[in-house]
C-alpha cells in the first residue's frame, strides 16, 4: 500500500514571497506519478502540477514548480510570487494503477 | 471542453435511505474514478471504472457500488445509510491511455449529508 504523508498541516505567507510544501511517500513500484492539487473554499480539485517518476528533470508550471527526490522518496511544492488565488488546501497525491492515494493537506493562506 | 460534471451537488438524506450519485467525465474520458472526502479520514478512493467494468476498489463495505455507462457517465449509490458517510463525494476522470496523459481530473463534488 502507497501512503503519502504531508508534515505541515497549515503555511502562511506574504504576497508576492515564496513558499514551499514538503511531501513525502511510501512505495515499492518504480513507476507511478505524482501530483499536487488544490482545493480553495469552494472545493474544487484543482490539478496544480504533475510529475512522471521516470523523469528525472523536475516539472514547473507558471510559479509552481516541484523538487522530486526518488530516491529520497520526497516529492515538495514551491510556489513563487505568492498570489491571494493562491490561498487554498494543497494536497501532494500518488497514483499507481490509476488510484490515488492523498495526503492530508497544507493549509496555505496567502497575507496580503 | 466541459469539465466534470457532478449532480446533485447537494443531498441531504435520513439514516437507512439510499442515494445515487451521478458523474459525467470529461469528452473522451473512459474512466471515471470517485472519491470520498471527509474531515476525518481525508480523500479516500472508492473505487474506479473503466469501459463499463470497474477496475479498482477501495477498502469501502459493500453498501458503497457504482456502475458506469457506455457513454462512460457513472453512477455511484450508497445504501443503507449511515451517519458516517456524510462527505464530500468527488468524481475524477481521465483518458486511461497508459501515458502522462493519465491525469484525473475532478469535479465539484457533491454534498452528502445524513441525518
């Protein structure tokens, strides 16, 4: 079984500054993919950012972009230049055989 | 493109009723996937279809099935409700090519609350 374990259960930052949210996962399978979602008050998952675990250089999207350490099994979020839209539940996932396991989610709330 | 669509969006019921989600995936989506979401225990997967069979399934009891159609909308029912399964109910969809196109992509949810 995959677990997916999110250490930080709420983040905040200022406008414009950067933040980072850290994921780490637990499995034996070699390829699987990764990802970060976003859930805003509304609750609409919201896909932010995927990697593939065969690929070594690490996916960026806009002002997000990840830190993917196989080996470390560590997998973290970097979200630049802060905006208010920002402000929502960040969940890291995991996906093997088309499941996806979550973690429990960051809080981030983004100061203006 | 349309995305994910979930209805109702909200259902209030009463202990021992049943329920029947509904879950159109996006154009071209074979899969649908779907969730449960509760303060709790998190985002918990229930199970998945795919081509009208289901695929994969979480460790829910068996009051929690679904179906899909051959135009690949799903349906999800719960019977026999209990307290416990008020939650969030989300629906993913997705290609299920085999390639990095295996994204899920989600809907809005429905609301399930039993009194």
């Amino acid at each position: 079984a995959q677990t997916v374990t999110q250490s930080q259960p709420e983040m905040s930052v200022q406008e414009a500054e950067t933040v980072t949210l850290s994921c780490t996962y637990d499995t034996s399978e070699s390829n699987y993919y990764l990802f970060w979602y976003k859930q805003p008050p509304s609750r609409q998952m919201i896909l932010v950012i995927r990697q593939e675990a065969y690929k070594q250089q690490n996916a960026t999207e806009n002002r997000f972009s990840v830190n993917f350490q196989k080996a470390a099994k560590s997998f973290s979020l970097k979200i630049s230049d802060s905006q208010l839209g920002d402000t929502a539940m960040y969940f890291c996932a995991f996906m093997y055989d088309y499941k996806l396991s979550f973690g429990a989610g960051t809080t981030v709330t983004v100061r203006a | 493109k349309a995305g994910v669509t979930q209805t109702p969006r909200y259902l209030i019921k009463t202990r021992g009723q049943q329920v029947t989600l509904s879950c159109s995936p996006i154009s071209g989506h074979r899969s649908v996937s779907w969730y449960q979401q509760t303060p709790g225990q998190g985002l918990q997967f229930l199970f998945e279809y795919f081509s009208e069979t289901q695929r994969n399934k979480g460790n829910f009891p068996g009051r929690f099935s679904g179906r899909q159609f051959s135009n690949s909308r799903s349906e999800m029912n719960v019977s026999t409700l209990e307290l416990g399964d008020s939650a969030l109910y989300l629906c993913a969809s997705s290609r299920r090519s085999g390639t990095s196109t295996d994204t899920q992509y989600f809907g809005p949810g429905t609301r399930l609350t039993v009194l």
